[in-house]
C-alpha cells in the first residue's frame, strides 16, 4: 500500500472566525525512525487545527519510498521546499503565517531551510536532536544563530540527544528567540508525557506569535 505524503487536519466548520490560529499553516515533519502518525505529532496537528490552523503533517521521500534509513539532510531539506511550496497552494493556505517544525530530525530539517533563507514565523521542536547519541561534542547548533524567527525547544530532561546542560548555553545565546517547554522525566520519545500536553505548550507559543504579529499590524 503507497502512503501519502501528507496529512491535512483543517479546522472544523464550528471554528469560531475569530480562533486563536485561524491566521496559522503548520507544516510538520515526523522524526528518523518515525511517522507522521505519531501522537506527539497527531495531537499538535489536531489542537492547531482546532485552533483554527491549518495542520500538514508530511512524509519525507525515504519513507515514502518504505526504506528505513533516512535521506541525508540535503535531500530532506529540498523536500521539505517542495512541501512547503504545495502546501501554500492548499485551500485558504496562501496567505496565512507560517510555523514550520516536527519530532526530532524533522524539526531539525525545517531548521536548516529557515537558516538557509526560508521565511517562516516560528519553528517548533519536538525533541530537537541537539546531538547524536552518545556524542555531545557533536552540537548541531550553529545554524540555529542565523535564524531570527521565534523557535521553540519542546524537550524532556532525559532526553539522550538533548543533554540539558548543553541546551542551556545554546538557548541563551538565541536570546528572546529561543523558548523552552521542559517536561521532567520524559525522554527522546516523549514516552511519559502525554500528546494533550505537547499541544498545550505548543498552542501557548503559537498564540503569542499570532498577537505580537496582529499588534504590529495595527
């Protein structure tokens, strides 16, 4: 069975005009050895949605394609453009704000496109791989400083691909860019934390970038 590239959650026709996302495109992407199904993912789409966002959860091309091992970052970066690009052409899409993100490498991937010139109006990261396993010296940090839109680190504290005490150091020096929603105890895979209450702090940051955007058009 083929899979699709993407899920679309939209808001319900009982949206309120007036919703608190209806200004919002969500692009997200899943991580290396997941799918979009997953219910970090699953709840984020459907809160925004209920928000009034419109949600994109996208495939990349290795998974598509049934393989396991992901595409290197080049190729998942150009893929996520073309996403991006067919997902501004979906209904009521063109114009809204853009927040881009995902689990793990796919939250990573929508990094590196904003840094390379992207524009996009936040970025949120669900488990951001600050490093590999067992390698901290290893930091995938540096492009992050030549991102100026709001980003969001979505992490556990025993996360093995975010040691704490090295995102730290890299938050502050993103400055007010940079916000962090930490739940104790969780790790990579968000196992002990529940779908509901990575939407909650997801929702929170995106409505603040909608108000600070809506005051400044005024």
């Amino acid at each position: 069975m083929s899979l699709e590239r993407w899920i679309v959650d939209r808001p319900e026709s009982s949206i309120p005009s007036n919703g608190s996302l209806r200004e919002v495109l969500l692009v997200l992407w899943h991580g290396a050895g997941g799918d979009i199904g997953e219910r970090s993912l699953t709840a984020v789409a459907r809160g925004f949605a209920a928000a009034g966002a419109i949600a994109v959860r996208a495939r990349f091309p290795y998974r598509l394609a049934g393989r396991k091992a992901p595409d290197r970052m080049p190729v998942l970066v150009g893929s996520a453009r073309e996403t991006i690009a067919e997902a501004r052409r979906l209904r009521d899409a063109a114009d809204r704000q853009l927040i881009l993100g995902g689990r793990s490498m796919g939250g990573r991937a929508a990094s590196v496109l904003v840094a390379e010139g992207l524009s996009a109006d936040g970025l949120l990261f669900l488990s951001y791989p600050l490093h590999p396993a067992g390698k901290p010296e290893k930091l995938r940090d540096e492009h992050l400083y030549a991102i100026s839109c709001p980003m969001l680190f979505v992490t556990g504290d025993r996360d093995t691909l975010c040691d704490l005490a090295l995102l730290r150091p890299v938050l502050k020096r993103l400055g007010g860019r940079a916000s962090l929603s930490l739940f104790p105890g969780a790790d990579h895979g968000f196992r002990r934390v529940r779908g509901e209450d990575v939407a909650a702090a997801a929702l929170a940051w995106a409505t603040q970038i909608v108000k600070k955007s809506q005051r400044k058009s005024h």
